[in-house]
C-alpha cells in the first residue's frame, strides 16, 4: 500500500482533529505522521508494510459493543472511537483482526478498564488513542491471575504500528510483545504510571524486530523495556524519566541498539544480562542516573534495514513533552484534592499512580489515602515536589504502604538493592508532607540478616506528621544528594521502630513528640543501637531529638543510643546527635554510645541534655550539654535556616 492511501485513511479517521477545509498539510498534528518509520515499514512475510485499515470501510463507534464487533470484522476497516468506552468485565482484552486501523476521534477518545489483544494477526494500526486504568487494585506485583491487564497484547503477530497512543494505570504490563511477533513499531507514545512498560520476547527464538522511537516512559519500575531473545530492538530519540528499578535490558541472545535517547532519573538505565546479550548505545543523555550502563558487542546495523533520522538527544524531552501521546493533548482536570482506595471509591488505586497524576497539577494538592494495605513500592520523584500524602484513618495504623526489599538482596540481572533501592517509601523532591500513615518494609530479617529501609528522604523540607515507620535494621535514613547538600527532615508526633542502626545517615533530622521504639532481637548483650549518624563535619545540625520517648520490649541496659557511622571509612563523617528533654527507658545501656568501624564514639559529636527515665543518666560516658549550650541546639536551629522554615506551625 502506497503512502498516499496510508495518509488518505489517517486523514479520514481524523477528520474531528482538524477544520474540515484544512489542506492534507495542514491537518496532521505536530509529529504525525502518513506511516510508521523502523520495522513496521519494512517489508516481510508477504506483507509490504503496515498501513492497517486503509482502503477499508471508515465506521465510528461510540460504545465496547460497537468497538468489539468491528476490531474482529473480517474486512479491512478503519475505526474510529470517539468518547471514553469502560471495558466489562473488567480487564478484559479486546481481540483485534488484521486489516484494522483503531484511531481515536478526536481528544477524550479512550480504552478504560481493558485493552486490546492482537493474536496471530497482522497489518494493524492503534493510533491517537489512550489506554488507561486496569489496574486491580493491591496487586502492585502483577502477580495475581486476574490482574494480567495489558494494555496491548500482541502474540505472533506482524506489521502492527502503535502511534501517539497513552497508555497508563494497567494491571500488568502496558506493552507484552510475545510469542515471535514481528516487524513492530512503537512511536510518539506515553507510558506512564505503572509497574511494567514494555516486555519484548518471551520466546526461545530470536525473531522479533522492533523498532520504537520518541517515546515517554515516565514513572514506571521495571521493562523499560525488557527486550528477550530479540533479532533487532531499535530505540532511539526516547525519553525514560523517574524509573525505579531498571531501564533498557538485552536479555539472553537480544541484539538491542539504543541511540540518542535521553534517561533523567533511571536506575541502570542499561543492562546487558546474559553472557549472549547484545547492547550498543550512542549519543545518549544520561542526566540523574545510577548503576549500570552497559555497552556489549556489535548488535545490528539499523540504517542498514531502513531509513530514519535521530533528533539531538538534548532535543528529546522537550520535542516529546510537546508532541506524544494522542493530539491535540488533553490533561485531565486535576482537582485540590485527590483520593487514593483499594475498593474503587478512589480516583486512583495505587500511590504511584496518584502522584503521576500530580505532574498536571497547576497547585497544591492533596492526596487522600483510604484505609487498607497498600503494597507498593513508592518513590515521590523531584518533579512531584510540594505534594502532601495523608492517611484517611482514624490511626496510622489504618492505612499502610508496605513492601519487603532488602537492601543485601540481589537483583535478579545481579547487584544488590542498596539503600538507595531497598526503601518502600522515598523521598527524593522537596516540600513534601505525610500525614498519618504507616510506612512499612515487611522484609523478615531473620531469613538473611540486612538493612530493609522502611523511608529514605533525599530532599529538603521533608514533613512527617503522626506517621509510623516500622522496619528492622535501618528503618530511616535521613539522607541528602551530596554532602555539600542539607536535607531537613521535621518529624512530629511519629513513631519509628526498628533494631540496628534504624535512624541512620547524613541528613538533618528532628524527631519532636516522638516514641523511637527498639524492638527485642533476643540478645540482651546488645539489642542493637538507635542511631548511625553520619553528619559531615562541615554541617553542625545532624539528629536532634526532643520531648520524646525512647521506649522497648528489650532487656534492661542492652540498647545503645547510637555510634558514628563513617560510610567508606570517610574521616570526614562526624556524627552529631542531640538527645535532650526526653525520657529514656531502661533499655537504655548506661554507656550508650560506641564505636563502629574502629572510629571511637568520643570523636563523635554525641550529647545529651535534662532526660529523665530509668535510662536517663549523667556520667563520663554520656557528655551532656550546658544551659548554655543547649540554647543552640533547638528544633529552630537545626531546621529555620536561611529559608526560615517552621514546618512545626503545620502540625497537628
């Protein structure tokens, strides 16, 4: 099929997206298109290249019963959805026939609750459409049967080009590309706000080619993509922005090319697992990553398959922000207040989600979580900054964000999580506040011991106010970018419980009218320590803890208040920690403080000051501050800065 009749049936299907008098150059949206460019224009298997329904029959439809009998019609058909179509039941996978081009009439046009499943069928278009919410709600893992929601399905299937299209909030996977699908392209699309992007393979052969190009993958965790046992993966000019766990992996014999692609914010944003796994990547950005980028072997020659031309990677957010997903753009209206549950009541059913949401805000908002057992894991990224989560119970106890990754365990493509990837709850913008929940790593250490961080905070301003933070070893880690960066942290009326060094790290962190919990590891000896600061020498505001109880189900003397913690042995980690005005139990060892690492306590900067309790002592093991002293070690001084900050004012 010629170009021309390609673009004579894209202009058909839009005719709600343009003026009627329009000229064919006029009418196409920025970044459209009159066919795909990479291997869905390529011919193979008696097939040309793809142009979908054209030539075909131009229908309208406005209702799941309309749009399923004419995406499985025998003839070639162009259709056209208009308005927002709710999937029954829910999750359900709408089969697709060949010869379909499935095209969104104008903005509002959307798949909600379901999507589209093309099996052993070829030549087909999904364009300037949005796929959205098929998530089952507390099934973050994708682990449950009924939750194996996809967006787009696609099984042994060829020449099949989706096309400004969004697809967020699935159950599973927002792409599955499986069983020897080929000659596939994927461009000026959005992924977003989900667990999994785009799982290529699933096959012992290695068959599949694919191209995808000017693409945002946004708030996602894990395949992004995940390319298996893959002939030729192109992607190039794509945006992978605020990923938790991986970016672009080759796996087993995959020949994957990655090419001036931008990554901001992506965790191993490329990873060559097995020993047959082939990656190039060129004229890439990497701004805010970590961990692996890997370059193995020669993989494929792309322009020796087709033609293209790669914008400058720097070019990238800015061209993919303005132009993909469908067009003209239209954001949903996000409101002051947005609600978080498990039962439906919500506008969303996962945290990640809600906060994805947030990038359209114009203002402040608020997310309301119901009560229940969130499990998920949650990262608030730099771009979702001011944001306040609060819990919708009567308690904290009522609504809990829990997940249980350890931070010595492996990932399965090797490495360990680390601190940085263990937490269930980070933290990484500024001026976010976090009401009445509890925030939960369920990871039972007596499997294997190790750190599993219930919260990190990396940004400034952090708020905590009658939350509860439960985990074993290093519950909390108050940290900061760099040590040249302060972080704030005020805690207020919170609850934190753990064993080993479970308030730890560089950042500035003030617990008022709080209970610090030391749980019973069952060695009354040493039942662990309650602080490992690591505050550079340059910052004189590490951990100050005022009016609060230190409390525990542990032996009598058997719990330290804390030891300096000097991470790579740098001499230039001076904890500091003020205890004051605070009532210490008997748990409480008489010499509470130690060494670690071989660095002595007496190094550190380690004071207390008027506590009570049977725990509560003054001797040569315990420096204590003068009246005089203790005037500059308040919340104030440790917090107000030059911003004058006074997050107690916003407390309960």
């Amino acid at each position: 099929m010629h170009a021309s009749r390609i673009l004579a049936a894209v202009l058909a299907a839009t005719v709600l997206l343009v003026p009627a008098t329009a000229s064919a150059a006029e009418a196409a949206p920025p970044g459209w298109t009159d066919g795909p460019v990479g291997f869905a224009a390529v011919a193979g298997n008696g097939v040309e290249t793809t142009t979908g329904g054209a030539g075909g029959k131009v229908v309208t439809v406005s209702t799941l019963a309309d749009l399923k009998a004419s995406a499985i019609a025998a003839e070639p058909l162009v259709i056209r959805v208009r308005g927002s179509i709710s999937v029954t039941p829910f999750g359900d996978m709408i089969p697709v026939g060949s010869d379909k081009t499935i095209i969104g009439a104008g903005p509002g046009a959307e798949l909600v609750g379901g999507g589209f499943y093309l099996n052993q069928v070829h030549n087909v278009i999904v364009r300037n459409l949005t796929i959205r919410d098929s998530y089952l709600a507390g099934d973050w893992d994708g682990k449950d049967s009924t939750n194996d929601n996809d967006g787009l399905r696609i099984d042994t299937s060829h020449h099949v080009w989706i096309d400004h299209v969004k697809i967020e909030r699935v159950g599973d996977g927002a792409i599955d590309l499986r069983k020897d699908s080929d000659y596939v392209t994927l461009s000026w699309s959005v992924i977003g706000d989900s667990n999994k992007a785009l799982g290529i393979g699933w096959t012992a052969n290695v068959l599949t080619k694919f191209t995808a190009h000017h693409n945002w993958i946004r708030n996602t965790f894990q395949r992004n993509w995940s390319v298996d046992n893959t002939a030729a993966a192109h992607f190039y000019n794509n945006y992978l922005q605020n990923i938790g766990h991986y970016g672009t992996m080759s796996r087993n014999a995959a020949k994957v090319v990655v090419e001036n692609s931008y990554f901001e914010r992506v965790v191993d944003p490329l990873i060559a697992k097995d020993p047959a796994s082939e990656l190039v990547e060129r004229g890439n950005i990497f701004s805010g990553t970590s961990g692996r980028r890997d370059a193995v072997g020669a993989a494929f020659d792309p322009a020796a398959a087709y033609a293209y031309q790669a914008d400058p990677a720097a070019a990238v957010p800015a061209l993919i922000r303005a132009q993909a997903g469908p067009q003209p753009a239209r954001s949903k209206p996000l409101g002051r207040v947005i609600t978080v549950a498990l039962d439906g009541t919500g506008d969303y059913a996962s945290l990640m989600a809600a906060l994805g949401a947030t990038r359209d805000r114009r203002g402040p908002v608020t997310i309301v979580v119901k009560p229940g057992h969130y499990r998920e894991i949650v990262k608030v990224w730099q771009d979702m900054s001011g944001v306040t989560i609060v819990g919708a119970g009567r308690t904290p106890a009522d609504v809990v964000v829990d997940y249980d990754l350890a931070a010595g365990a492996e990932k399965f493509y090797g490495g360990t999580w680390g601190s940085a990837g263990s937490p269930t709850f980070s933290v990484l913008g500024d001026d976010v506040t976090v009401r009445n929940l509890t925030l939960l790593n369920s990871y039972d250490e007596t499997v294997t011991p190790s750190q599993a961080l219930a919260v990190r905070t990396v940004g400034d301003r952090a708020i905590f106010d009658g939350t509860r933070f439960v985990a074993d070893q290093d519950t909390f880690k108050p940290d900061s970018p760099n040590r040249d960066v302060v972080s704030r942290v005020y805690l207020h009326d919170c609850y934190v419980e753990g064993d080993v060094d479970f308030i730890y790290g560089r950042g500035t962190a003030v617990f008022e009218d709080c209970e610090i919990f030391s749980s019973d590891r069952g060695t009354p000896a040493n039942n662990g320590y309650v602080t490992a600061a690591s505050t550079s020498d340059d910052n004189p505001h590490g951990f100050l803890f005022t009016r609060s109880r230190f409390t525990s189900d542990a032996a009598a003397d058997s719990v330290h208040l804390g030891r300096p913690w000097h991470p790579g042995g740098d001499v230039r980690a001076i904890a500091q920690v003020v205890i004051r005005d605070s009532h210490l139990g008997a748990h409480i060892k008489t010499a509470p403080w130690t060494e670690m690492g071989g660095f002595p306590w007496q190094e550190a900067r380690f004071f207390e000051y008027r506590n009570t309790g049977p725990g509560a002592a003054v001797n040569e093991n315990r420096p204590q501050l003068t009246p005089a002293q203790a005037r500059d070690f308040t919340r104030e001084d440790y917090l107000s800065g030059d911003d004058d900050w006074q997050p107690w004012r916003y407390c309960r």
